[in-house]
C-alpha cells in the first residue's frame, strides 16, 4: 500500500470534474469507495473537503489517499505497430489543438457489436508527444469515407464537441448517386425519424435539411453531387438523395429494397465527408479538404465524370 499523494492538476485537466479526474488517472478506483473517500475528507482540492463536481483548475492540489492494489490505473495493451501504422496514415492536418484523419471506407469510429477494430481504439499512436491521447468530437458512418476531426485538448474538445452539436461548422460531403437531382441545387427538407437502424421520411420525425449542387453527370444514368447538411440526422444525406429518386452507389440501407450493383464500379459506399470550415474557431480562413478514396476517382473516371477540387 503506498502513501499519501499530492497531485497537481495539469494544464490539460484544466476545467475536468474531480470524479472524471479520478476515474482518468485511476480508473480501478470504484465509485463506492470513491464517495466515501470524500465523505470521510480523505480527498481534499487545495486542503479542502470536495465534491465529486468540483470543476478542477490547473495549478490545484489533489490529496490521493492510500489507494490499494485495486485501485491501481488499469493497464492498457496498446496500440499494435501495424495499427498505429495504419491510424497515422490517416492524418492530413495537425496542430497544437486539432488532428484531421481521412478515414476510409468500412472503418468504424467506436466499437460495437462485432467491431473491435476502431479508430477511438487507436487514438494512443496519435499523442504525438502529448500525454493525453486526442479526442472524438463528432462521428461518421463506418461506410463513410472523409475527414474526422478529433481533438487534442480539453478546452478544443469542448468548442468543438459543442459546435458540432449546434451544427455550426459548415460540412461538404460527395456522394455519388444513381440518377440526376432534377434541379442544379437546391435544398432537401425532408423530416427524419429513425427507426431500427434506418431514418425513414416522417412528419412526426425530426427537422432535417441538406443543400446540394451536381457537379457533374452522365446524362440521367450518373451524378456527382456536393450536399451540406444543415442539420445532424442518422444518415441524413443517405435518405435524402434516396428521398428524391437519387440514392448514392453502393449504400445497402437506402438503394430500394434491392440495392442495385454495377458493372465495373466498387461496392463500396460513394459518400465522402469531402471539407469542413473551422474558419470560426480559429479566428482565421481555414479549411480542410480530404483527397477522394482511390476507388472513388477510378469510379468517376469510369462512368465519364470529372471532379475538381473546390
């Protein structure tokens, strides 16, 4: 059994709850014996009695009673050469404040169900000399190709985790679709409400809007088409583009009840999270772009589409 210790709250805790501090830097700790450490004044801020709410500030002191050899941090298997390998291919942009992954098709962001390979399960090959591994702040779908921002401290992580909630980033996906939007542009407004794992077109469902524009197409068979979602629906772009007769190539959810295949074009899901806009945050012009997947540009070449970055 070790001895008391004096802990001092980093600049990165900055603004972390006492229990969230606890459960980070001793996550065998129980939340029983937790709270009955603080009700008998064994853990104390600055030589205080706490509660667990307590927003920490850096420069604070922690009293860390004897812990036994329960409460000792969990051990962590890591990240495997080839997955860090992997995960940091991935990165296009990185800063004190924010890492830019393209992610590819089939990789799912959390775990689930049959999903142990992850990217919230790589995030420790991407520290990159910090000592907080960063942080998921939004999601795409596991099919979905394109930029995932992810944070690398806890004052981004906030701004961020509360600008995608408020859908204030201005977000540009490409999807290929089969069939042509009968409109140039436009706007989809079109409620969702999901249901099982699908979000179907309900009026007792949520708001939900998408702009789009078709950049180009091969008659009435093909288009590629750029669409901003306003709102943050499941699969909004998805059911979208199926609501107006133009579902994307190689979706297994929202292509009818057949999704239909074709000849020489990759099964794959064509819808890529393409740019984002961070201009706000960062009090600067700064946009962020991710090069199409290579299945992607040999499709569109294929069918007689061409793309030029915008």
């Amino acid at each position: 059994m070790s001895g008391v210790e004096i802990k001092k709250v980093k600049d990165i805790d900055d603004g972390m709850r006492l229990n969230r501090w606890f459960l980070k830097y001793y996550p065998g700790l129980s939340l029983g014996r937790f709270q009955k450490l603080l009700r008998t004044k064994q853990i104390k801020v600055d030589g205080k009695k706490a509660e667990a709410s307590l927003k920490l500030a850096a420069g604070q002191e922690i009293r860390v009673p004897p812990l036994d050899n329960e409460s000792k941090p969990v051990e962590r298997q890591g990240v495997s050469a080839k997955d860090a390998a992997y995960i940091q291919s991935m990165v296009i942009y990185k800063d004190a404040n924010i890492i830019a992954l393209n992610k590819p098709s089939g990789l799912a962001v959390q775990g689930g169900t049959n999903t142990t390979r992850h990217v919230d399960g790589m995030l420790e090959a991407l520290c990159f000399g910090e000592e907080e591994k960063p942080k998921l702040v939004h999601r795409i779908d596991k099919d979905t190709s394109g930029i995932l921002i992810l944070a690398r401290n806890r004052k981004t992580a906030d701004l961020l985790t509360k600008a995608f909630r408020e859908h204030n980033l201005q977000k540009t996906y490409l999807a290929l679709v089969a069939g042509c939007p009968k409109q140039q542009n436009g706007e989809i407004k079109a409620a969702l409400e999901k249901v099982g794992e699908k979000s179907v077109i309900s009026k007792e469902g949520k708001p939900a809007v998408t702009e789009f524009e078709v950049l180009d197409n091969a008659g009435d068979k093909f288009a590629l088409v750029a669409a901003a979602p306003l709102t943050g629906r499941t699969h909004q772009i998805r059911a979208h583009m199926e609501y107006i007769g133009c579902p994307i190539v190689g979706d297994d959810k929202y292509f009818g009840a057949a999704r239909q295949k074709f000849a020489s074009i990759s099964d794959k899901l064509h819808l890529h999270a393409y740019k984002i806009d961070l201009s706000d945050l960062y009090q600067k012009k700064m946009i962020i772009t991710a090069p199409l997947p290579d299945y992607f540009k040999a499709d569109l070449e294929a069918i007689g589409l061409s793309f030029r970055e915008f």
